[in-house]
C-alpha cells in the first residue's frame, strides 16, 4: 500500500509510476501529481479536491465517492476508471479521456468536459447543471436519470432526458 507522504516523498523525487497504487480514503487536497501514472489505482474515498492532475495516467483506475472538486485534471486518461458517485464539482476535465467511464451519481456540476472524449461513458444519474461539454465526443454515453443542463456554448442550455443516449459528437 502506498502512503500519501511516500507517494509525495517520490513523486518529488522524480518518480512518476505508480501503478496499481492503493491510496483508499487518502487526504491528498491541493497536491501536484502532475504526468504521473496511476493505471488501476484504487483511490476510493479519496479527496483529491484542488489538485493538479495534469496528464495524469488514471486509467481503469478506482475512484468510488472521491471528491475532485476544482481539480485540474485536463488531459487526464480516465478510460474505463470507475468514478460512480465522485464529486467533481467545478473541476477541469478539458480534453481529457472519459471513454467508458462510469460516471453514475457524480456531481458534475460546473465541470469543464470540453472537447473530452466520452464514447460509452455512463453518467446515469448524474448532476450536470453548468457543465461545458462543447466538442466532447458522446458517442453511445447513457444519460439515465441524469439532472440538469449542459452547456453547449449556444445561445440555450440543451435540456437532458431521461433515458437519452447521445449518438454524436456536440459542437
């Protein structure tokens, strides 16, 4: 299992891989892990509020109810992560890589999704209100149950449906 201060301690130091890192319920709020690799991480509970995560390797990662909220996380690879019930409000998600990420019940709101790719993403019963996904590409995403509005950069926020899945790329 690897410690909030170890993984610190070597991240510092240079190291960047960390793959298959075990950080459940870690208090790690406004660190800088920027370009590490996580790869199937169970960051579980985690809060990872306020973080820089640039460019970091997430995927197939764990992250059941972590709090992200402002966090910079653009250019992250969460493919295939699991974040159900994660807040992420406010947080920076710009061009990072959701494909198949289950996003069920997260907090979403205020979250910059712009121009990420989200083919298959799960966001059943998720909260959008204010989020930005202008160029994601939701091809295939389910949005069951999901609450609120979306901005599209257009003159009206698009409505969600239940039940709605997403057959295209938004511009």
């Amino acid at each position: 299992m690897k410690e909030r201060s170890n993984l610190l301690e070597e991240y510092q130091l240079g190291q960047r891989d960390f793959d298959r890192a075990s950080l459940e319920g870690a208090q790690l709020a406004g660190v800088v892990l920027d370009d590490a690799r996580l790869p199937h991480a169970n960051l579980d509970g985690a809060d990872l509020s306020r973080a820089s995560l640039r460019g970091v390797d997430l995927e197939g990662a764990s992250l059941v109810g972590a709090k992200l909220d402002g966090a910079d996380l653009r250019g992250c690879k969460l493919a295939g992560a699991d974040l159900t019930g994660a807040s992420l409000l406010r947080s920076k998600l710009r061009g990072s890589d959701l494909r198949r990420a289950k996003l069920s019940g997260a907090d979403l709101r205020g979250a910059d999704l712009r121009h990420a790719g989200m083919a298959g993403v799960d966001l059943s019963g998720a909260r959008v209100w204010g989020s930005k996904i202008a160029g994601a590409t939701l091809s295939g995403a389910v949005v069951r149950r999901t609450l609120g509005w979306i901005s599209l950069e257009q003159p009206a926020p698009a409505p969600i449906r239940a039940g709605d899945i997403f057959p295209r790329t938004w511009t």
